[in-house]
C-alpha cells in the first residue's frame, strides 16, 4: 500500500473512515483466523497441546493460559449492536474474514456488507479485539519461538533522529560556484 494513502480520510455514507485500516490488517487476518479456528492445524488449541515448554517458556503457560481463557470469555460474551446481541467471536469472524479477502476492487465488498450489517462502530471494535488477540496469540509464539531454541526478535528500535543542516543547502551550492573576492 501506498505510504501516501495511509491514514487517507474520506467521507461515506455521512461519517469519516479510515481508508486503509482493512488494508493494515489484511495481513494479520489469514494467520488469526487459522489460530481462532479450533479445527484447524494450526489453530492455538494444537499449538498449546503440541508445546513442550521448557526453562522460562514453562514458567510463562499458566500466564499464557489465562489470557486464552480470557480472549475466549471476551470473544463469547454477546455485544449488543442495532438491536440484536451478537457474540463478539461471529463480529471478530466477520471482520478477519472481510480483511483477509478484502479487494478494494472486488464486487463483493464483504467489508463493506460488514459496516451495513453492523453499523460504522464496527471498525473499531473489531480492531481492538483483533490486536487483543493478537497479544494472546504473540505470547504463545514467543514461548513457542523460545522451546524450539528460535531467536525471538527483539522490539525494533526507532530510527536515529538526523539532525537538521546547519547552513541551507542553496548556500552551499550557490558558495561553491563563486570564486575569488
């Protein structure tokens, strides 16, 4: 995606959306709803049963547990939106599905039958439960990560700040075109 179009505000249907946010989570959607999906290989589920914790990994699986547990009983709890309770798993479900598949040029537009189905607020609500579980989900790769013996990579730093010219560029350019007195 564009770095220009990031953040790109436009106005439909009488409210302000961010115009990149499906797209920023696109990514992040396949994996997720694989690691959601109890029935799958790769789902948390098998992860957890498949781990042989060791050494500090061993020490951090009750922590690990608890914060599934709570994901699951947040992700269960209904959310009342028009008028009706939904769990707050089948908005979530909605949600990664619309993004993983999302195509701005697609004739589907299942993002865009989200946002009808479940009103504007949606965006939001279903982006702060995707980055809780992405939290959940990171703890257990890092455990993972840690019983295999992998490197778990640490926070990227911030780029060193470049400190601005002192004399402009223009009078460097102009100075050394001149010659003599």
């Amino acid at each position: 995606m564009l770095e220009a179009e990031k953040g790109k505000l436009s106005v439909e249907g009488g409210h302000l959306p961010d115009a990149s946010v499906v797209q920023r989570y696109k990514r992040l959607a396949i994996p997720m709803r694989r690691a959601l999906n109890p029935a799958d290989r790769a789902s948390f589920v098998e992860a957890l049963g498949a781990l042989e914790p060791t050494g500090e990994a061993r020490q951090r699986l009750p922590a690990i547990t608890a914060a599934w547990e709570g994901l699951q009983a947040e992700l269960d709890s209904p959310l009342a939106l028009g008028g009706a309770k939904v769990p707050r798993r089948q908005i979530l479900t909605a949600w990664l599905t619309a993004a993983a598949f999302y195509d701005p040029l697609d004739r589907d537009r299942a993002y865009d039958k989200l946002i009808d189905q479940y009103g504007t607020a949606i965006q939001g609500i279903c982006t702060d439960l995707t980055d809780d579980a992405a939290r959940v989900l990171l703890m257990m790769d890092e455990a993972a990560a840690e019983s295999l013996g992998e490197p778990v990579e640490p926070e990227p730093t911030p780029p060193p700040v470049v400190k601005p010219e002192k004399e402009p560029w223009w009078k460097r350019v102009f100075a050394k075109g001149r010659s003599g007195p």
